[in-house]
C-alpha cells in the first residue's frame, strides 16, 4: 500500500540543466522530495516574515535529515522589496554562516522570494545550487520554473537578474489553502495566459473550471498547475535564454510591467497588471489582425472572472498614453527604442511583434476609459 | 604590404561561448578589432577616472563606425570601489540611456574594471554581450581571460559574481607603457604563476628575461602574455566554472585573499598579495612534501626580482595566525570549514590540498617573520 502523497512530475529538459518540478501534496515535509538532491553541509532557506511562520518550521525538520546546519532568512514580503538591499540581507546571512559553494539553498516563497533567492543563489561564489519551493499559485505555475531570476531597479522591473536554473521545483499544493483570495487570482492571469499563447484546449477547460479554481479544488488546482507547468517546460526547453520563442510567456507582461512601475511597485499585483495587461495585448492583436472581436471579449470575460482587473489605471492625468509608452520603452524585449508586444497570430499562437505607437496609443486610451469596442 | 599591427590571437574553447583573444598593437584603435561583433544599436564602455582620459576617446571613435551611440561610464579607480555602489552606476547608465538587450559594453581598464563591468554585463537584462580591453598586465595576462567576474563584499573578496564570458578580449600591448612600475610588478606575479602550476619552461623564460619585462620590451611582453593567455586558455576549456582543476590558477591566491581582506582592500595590490601569498603557498607545498627548499628559495627570488614582497604583513598584533586562518576559511574554495590550498605536488604541477592547521599556523609565522628557511 503505498501511503506517499499522489505527486505528479513535470520534467525540464535543459541538457545538464535539466531538472523536475513535482507536484503534490505535503511535499515540504516528505523526505522524498529531497530524493537525489546533493548533500553539502549547510542548507539556507530564504523565505519571508510572511511565510516563514507558516512552513519554515517543517522545512526545517526535513532539511535536518539531510544537512548538518539549516539557516533560515527572512526577507521583508512584498515586492517593493524585490532590491538590492534585501539581496544584500541573504548574502550577509550566507557569509556570516560561512556558507561554501556546496550549500544548498532553498527558496520557500512566492515569486518575490523565489527571484531574489534564485539571483543570491546564482551570484553568491559564482553560483550554488538552489531549490525553488512555491508557495503562491503565480510562482508555482511561473515564476518558480524555468530559471529567470531578479531583482528591480527603480527604472524598471527584473531588469537586474540571471539565467540560473534550480535543482528541483517542489509545487505543494497545500500551501495553496492559506494564500489570500487576491493573490489567489494574480496567480490565475498566470494560468489563463498559456491558453491564448499555446493551447486553447486549456483555455476551454479554465473557463469550464473557473469556479472550481477560485474556490481551490486541489484536482482543478493540480490539473492548471502541470499543464502550465507542461507548457511553460516546452517553451523553455527550446529557448532557455530567450532569444525567440520563449518571449510569448511575457504575453500581458509589456503593459503590465508599465502599469506596475508606474503605479509603484506593490500598489498592483504582478498578476494584476498581468491580466489587465493581457486584455490590452489582446486589444492590440485585434487590431493587428490577430484575432476578432469576440476573442478579445471571451479573454476580457474570463480575466474578468478569475477576479482580476480588466480596466488599465490612468498612470498620469496629464499625459497618460506619454507615461505609458516612456515606461514600456525600457521593456526588455525592446530593441532600439522600439516596444515588442507579445501578439496573439491567431488563438493558441503567438509572437513578438512592434506596433505602431498611434496604435498602441489608442488601446491605451480605451483600456483606461474601460470601453469594450473594438479598437 | 601589410600595414596592420602585428598581432597574435588564443582561443578559449568553450563551444558556443568560445572566444578569441587578440595581443598586439594599437589593436584600441583597429577597426579590425571588432570584426565579427555583433553591431548593436548602441555601445557602452566601462572605465574608470585614470584609464578613460588615457584611452576613451580613441576607443569612442572605433567604436563610432560601428554604433549609433556610444556612451562612457567612468568608475572611481581601485579596489575599494569594488563592489555594489559602483557596479550599481553601471546600471544607472545602462537604464538611463535606454540600452537593450543587444547593447555591448567595452570593459576598459584592469581587472576591477573588468570584473564590475563583466559582472554588469552578465547580470543587465540576465546578460548582455561585453568585451574585454584590459589596460593592465594583470588584466591582460589573467583577469580578463576566462570569464570570471565579481564584486566584493565587505566579508570576502570577489564572494558577489558570475562565470560570464565576453565575446572577445583585446590586449592592446601600447596600454601597457602608461602603467606605473608598482602595477607592471603586481601583474608579473600573475605571469610567474603560470610557472609552478604549469610550465617550468616558461618559468626558465620569466627568469631570463625579466629586467626585459619590468623595462617594458615589447617582445618580452608580448611572449609573457601570449604564454600565459595559452596556459590559462588550456585551463578554462578544460574546467569553465571551477569544479575542480580551474583552482589551480588560485595558487597564492588564498593566502593572498588574507592579505587584500585583512589590510583593507586596495593597501596592497592583489597582484602584490599574490606575489607574497605564492611564497607562502610554496612553503606549504615544501612542508607537504612537493617541492624541496631550493624551489621556494627560486620562487621567493623571482617574487622578489619582479618588485613585489616575499615578507608577509601582521594583520593583526593580539592573534595574527588566528586571524589569517579566519579570513581563509570564507575563501570560495574552502568546503565546510575546511580550507584548501593550491599546493605544488612539484615543479609545474599543481591540485587542490588541505593542511594542518599548525602547518598553516607555521607558515604563516615564518612568512610574517620574513624567515626564509624552512618550515
């Protein structure tokens, strides 16, 4: 009878990079879990003053079976905090412990937590390796995988950061249950994204399990997470770095990180701005062909329904459209100026395309006005 | 008849990150310099306030014919600079001027800058391309070969970095001509490393010509660096990040790393803490049974003929063992608690060892002592 928590596995395909991401239940405290992992004398987890209290203490009866000291660190939680000086705190930690480059350390967050201990992991002595452990539905269908981490600058999000895979992704699913209802649907705009880029049989079947979702279904929670999983792992499998394809999982993510700057880091969720991000990403794919009018209301509707903003904030009253483009030009998928939108081709397709600025100007003004029209 | 600068060329081998390093003449000036770059919208050079009136204004107009905008940054000078306020103008800069993924930034100076702007590079955007143009013997002949790059911490030398290779690394010999003699010495250490870790042949060479090397020849510079460019090239392809035979290149680095840590980083220069730091390693190799007395007097002699000190600084008059032992085990090389040393197994060939504590402890005492007999 094997009493082990079902647990599904995704696997990420990277050549000596490659690694799992397992997703189940009570994996922080099942031993299984560190199965395989290397055994250095010190393991460091990096969470927050958020967290922490929740799941460290179980994590760290685990990690104590296998390494000889066990660290924790708490971070400040939110994402004003995504900077260097919180950086700095896990550095300061790792080197008063005299942590040696095989120290292991285990990132125990949401997206905030896990690109900040991804970064200390791929900069501290040149790199060590590192275990992502979401505990938000964003970070476990996103953030946690495929290896991006960062912190910001004050003019512009994620723009200091690595290329750094982890070891090992652990998806508890039971760490869902205490996430609040906000942060429940940022992580959704997350999960609603891989349809409209790559799979509208998915999308389908989010709009048919919507409720079931918000309301935590660990089955409908499961099935969302390893298909995102699934297809975040493919994309990623074929364009580590991101020198093509994998720029369709930033779909949402251009007028998303404008309205998150430019609202102030925190005010608005990254998922927020994401969802609201991605009814403007498809305002701007109707225009330029992409898809029809009911497409960009079918998405408007279910971002809608995943309890997230479809209505963009006005950033400046004076000259709102200016404030936004300036913001949206030091997008990291730009290229000499020019803003690269994430662009529906066609439902369950996308790519990278310019657009012209009158274009991207007037879904602006409609995005903030609210209006529903076509462009 | 050919009019260009005569100029050799070593490759590192490292697949899809290989590179070229080119060592010659004027080579700032040569637009074939940067044949083969990628030409990106616009360039960014990396100095700092000694090197950039000595040479970016030469560098600006190559640069000129290949990008639409070319913009400086100018660092403090010196190792004290070395570390997150100074990397953190780089990024100011970068995000000021709107530069994209596709920027390339020129490292112009010696190792501090190279290592910052590397580092810089590695991490803007998760990394842009860069190019190395070491103006420093020390730079040319080790730090700007091989990808290493770093900050410092308050708690440890270089703890902050990346493996981040450049597209190519252009030592122009004529930049070597401005460098004060105190520096000329500190990179001679570097040059005579290659020695006992490599070749004993080429330690034969340094000691034949080395009132070439501190007059400056043309010739004797070019062979030094060419030669140990090859030794190090060999190295890297074999080891890129340092899991096992890439820390020979360390030797004299760990006592050494004592010194620029414990008198306050830029009192002794690192090429200065090498020199010394390979006297005190070799001890330790006579006292592990490697080499014999006669090789550290040969060596000690040769640190001694290139300028740079054999006797060790006090750094601390209550427990001066104590407190070398203590910045050791921090080093990046040492493995839970225990710190491990370059150590010569005998003339030209090198491996990572531990010692004794009181073997260490004797070492230090007599290297503080300016004793040259044996341990």
């Amino acid at each position: 009878m094997d009493e082990r928590p079902h647990k599904h596995s995704v696997r990420i395909d990277l050549g000596d990079r490659s690694y799992e991401i397992f997703i189940g239940h009570r994996l922080i405290d099942d031993p299984a879990s560190l199965d395989g992992l290397p055994a250095g004398a010190s393991a460091v987890i990096v969470s927050n003053v958020t967290v922490a209290p929740l799941y460290a203490a179980r994590l760290i009866s685990a990690l104590q079976t296998r390494f000889r000291q066990v660290h924790l660190v708490e971070l400040p939680d939110g994402e004003a905090h995504k900077h260097w000086g919180s950086l700095n705190l896990i550095f300061d930690a790792l080197l008063e412990k005299a942590c040696d480059r095989k120290t292991v350390l285990f990132a125990l967050g949401g997206g905030v937590v896990g690109d900040m201990a991804g970064f200390a992991a791929a900069c501290y002595m040149r790199g060590i390796p590192f275990v992502q452990i979401p505990t938000t539905l964003l970070a476990q269908v996103d953030s946690s995988v495929g290896g991006k981490t960062a912190i910001n600058h004050p003019l512009g999000k994620n723009m200091i950061g690595a290329f750094y895979q982890p070891l090992r992704v652990l998806c508890d699913l039971d760490t869902l249950g205490s996430l609040p209802d906000r942060e429940l649907s940022a992580g959704l705009a997350e999960v609603i994204k891989y349809g409209p880029i790559a799979d509208m049989a998915f999308f389908d079947w989010i709009e048919a399990h919507m409720a079931a979702l918000r309301a935590r279904s660990p089955e409908a929670l499961s099935h969302a997470i390893r298909r995102s999983c699934e297809i975040k792992a493919a994309v990623v499998g074929q364009d580590e770095r991101e020198s093509g394809l994998r720029a369709i999982l930033n779909f949402g993510h251009t007028f998303g990180h404008a309205i998150e700057a430019g609202m102030g880091y925190g005010a608005w969720l990254h998922g927020e701005a994401v969802g609201c991000g991605m009814v403007m990403a498809a305002r701007l794919s109707r225009a330029l062909g992409g898809v029809d009018q009911s497409f960009v209301e079918r998405l408007t509707e279910l971002v809608r329904a995943a309890g997230l903003p479809t209505v963009a904030p006005v950033l400046d009253g004076h000259d709102n459209v200016g404030r936004y483009l300036q913001l949206m030009r030091v997008d990291k998928k730009a290229e000499a100026g020019a803003i690269r939108f994430v662009v529906i081709e066609g439902p369950g397709r996308a790519s990278m395309q310019s657009a012209p600025d009158d274009m991207v100007a007037e879904v602006i003004r409609i995005s903030c006005a609210g209006e529903t029209q076509c462009v």
